[in-house]
C-alpha cells in the first residue's frame, strides 16, 4: 500500500478505508432489494453512461442470478456523447435487441429522445426493433 511507505497517518487511512466502495453510485454498482418476497437487483449505471459501460452492465445482466431469473433492462437517454451520439445509442440498441432476440432477457424499456429515434431507425430491419416502437414485445 502506497500510503504505508509515504509514512500516511494510520488513523486517516482507517477512517477512509473504512467507508471505501470500489463503485460509486451510477457506475455498475449493484443495489439488491425485496419486492413482493423476490430479489431483485439492480444494476445502476446511469453515471456519465456511454456504450461502453452500457455494455459491461449488459454483460453483467446476462451472467447474473439463477437460471430462472427473468432479466429487464431499463435504459435512458446517454447524455454528452458529442457528434457519436447518434451512433452511439444506435450501437447500444443493436446489442440490446440482440439480447432480447436471443432470449437473454425478457424486456427492454426505453426512455429518451435520442432512444426514440434509434429505435424509429431500426425498426426497418429489425423485427424486435418494430415491435418494440408499436409498443408490443419482441424477442424470445
């Protein structure tokens, strides 16, 4: 440890380690709860979002829980992708209409204009795409 070789004061490190958390609030860090005597958790990286990070929590949707978990994905609007925006959520989409196809989870909810118009984009070729926009389900 760093701060052991610089000669840090013992006690503040303490202090400080003891509240540390790898993940801060909106950056893949999973929140566990009880709803209706079932577990849900939730992963929450609503944090400066960008496809990246949307595709690592994606990933840890997929690999989480029991074989019998049902797995939604709640997505909004990613906000100061600059001049990729538009590929960006249309990027995000595609995997995420992948994983709906393949029955890897069981719903896609989605918020945001920049959502919308990936979505209206898709929906030409995409079946999962064109009943998500008619408000139907698609997929698996």
């Amino acid at each position: 440890l760093v701060a052991l070789r610089v000669d840090f004061d013992l006690p503040t490190l303490r202090q400080g380690l003891s509240t540390y958390s790898p993940l801060q609030d909106g950056r893949g860090k999973v929140k566990e709860y009880f709803w209706h005597g079932n577990q849900v958790s939730v992963i929450d990286d609503s944090y400066n979002a960008n496809p990246t990070s949307v595709r690592a929590a994606l990933g840890m949707l997929v690999e989480s829980g029991s074989a019998g978990s049902r797995k939604h994905v709640a997505l909004g609007d990613m906000l100061e992708l600059g001049g990729a925006e538009e590929e960006a959520h249309a990027e995000v989409l595609a995997e995420v209409l992948r994983l709906l196809d393949q029955g890897a989870v069981h719903s896609v909810a989605l918020a945001g204009q920049r959502f919308l118009h990936a979505l209206q984009s898709a929906a030409v070729s995409s079946p999962a795409a064109a009943a998500a926009a008619a408000g139907g389900e698609g997929g698996g």
